[in-house]
C-alpha cells in the first residue's frame, strides 16, 4: 500500500526529515523527496482535501501513469473467444493471431 498520505501529513506537522520520515513509513528517502515534490508541484497541502482518497491521491501526483494503465488495445469480448473455443478445430492460439 502506498503511504502518500503519511508521507505528507508527516512532513508537515511534524520537523521530521525526510530520511526520518522514509524510516517512520518504511519507504526509501528517495520516494519520500519524489512524493513531496510532486505534491509541491500540485499544490497539495495539508489537510488534504476532504473526499481524497488514496487512488484519487495517486492519479493527482502521477498522471502520466494513469494513462499508462489505460489499455492500448480494445479487451476482447470473452463470450466471442468462449463461443469460437467451443468450435471445432479453433484453438487459443488461433484466435490470439486474428486478433
């Protein structure tokens, strides 16, 4: 699980650093600079907004990954691969090639 969260409510209501926090959080002192830096980035303060939760958090910081998570090519329909499978002759392997 992501510590997104902690990581900016520790760096601002605590002196920590960020090693001390990396420690507190169990993360690396590099992941701890790269989550405050985009949250400076993105003007995200503390308290954060009321009704963020931890993916919309994450969507907010690192919005090149969610398009990265969108798939590339249309998921094929499974009933259609089902049914075709059910035909004689028609393999797996087949149908991944026609796709």
């Amino acid at each position: 699980m992501r510590k997104i969260r902690e990581v900016i409510r520790l760096h601002h209501e605590t002196e920590l650093s960020n090693r001390a926090i990396a420690r507190a959080c169990r993360i690396s002192n590099s992941t701890v600079g790269e989550y405050l830096a985009r949250a400076e980035q993105t003007k995200l303060g503390w308290p954060l907004p009321e009704g963020l939760d931890e993916a919309s958090l994450y969507y907010r910081l690192f919005p090149e990954k969610a398009e990265e998570s969108q798939p590339k090519r249309p998921v094929p329909n499974w009933e259609d691969v089902h049914r075709e499978l059910s035909k004689r002759g028609v393999t797996l392997t087949l149908l991944w090639q026609e796709y």
